[in-house]
C-alpha cells in the first residue's frame, strides 16, 4: 500500500516558535596535566542499596530463551527481576574485579 504524501504546510503552526536550545549541560572542565583527574581508591565495603529517588533506570534486550528463564526464576524465588539483575551483576563485578 502506498503512503500518502502529507501537507506540510498545515503541520507547520503559525504561532511563535521556541526560543533556541542553549546548552543546559554543565560545562565540564578538561584534563590537562595541570588538571589532572584523581581517582579514590575502591573501598572494600559493600555498596548501599540506593536510597529511595536515587535509582536509575536500566533496560536490557535479551533473547526469549532468557527472558523466560527470568520469568521461571523470579516466580520461584519470590523475586523481582531486578533484584536478580543486582545480584548477577554484583557477582559478575567481583568476578572481573570491578
């Protein structure tokens, strides 16, 4: 089926368009050598939990062989499916010393 061609010129809204978008990154200072980075050293405690509104949100694209897996571990666990993707991932830090 072949697609009509729209009218763009009643897309368009004679009203006033938007001010441009000025950068609203923070400006990030660079690395010289008299600006060098320094990096703390890792501590060997645990990582709290985050704090309620410090999470972020993470989305991952698996095959249906592993999304059903999931599915089977988390209702006989009693888990969530992001409470095995924290515990996978912390195992997976200690094993590549991450």
């Amino acid at each position: 089926m072949a697609r009509t061609p729209r009218d763009l010129g009643s897309m368009l809204s004679t009203a006033k368009a938007a001010e441009p978008v000025t950068s609203a990154a923070p400006s990030v200072p660079s690395i010289t050598k008299s600006n060098p980075v320094t990096v703390a050293p890792a501590s060997e405690e645990p990582v709290p939990a985050a704090k309620v509104g410090q999470n972020r949100t993470l989305s991952v694209k698996c095959d249906a062989e592993r999304y059903r897996k999931l599915q089977l571990a988390r209702i006989d666990l009693g888990l969530t499916g992001q409470d095995i993707f924290i515990e996978a991932f912390d195992l997976w830090c200690e094993k590549y010393g991450r």
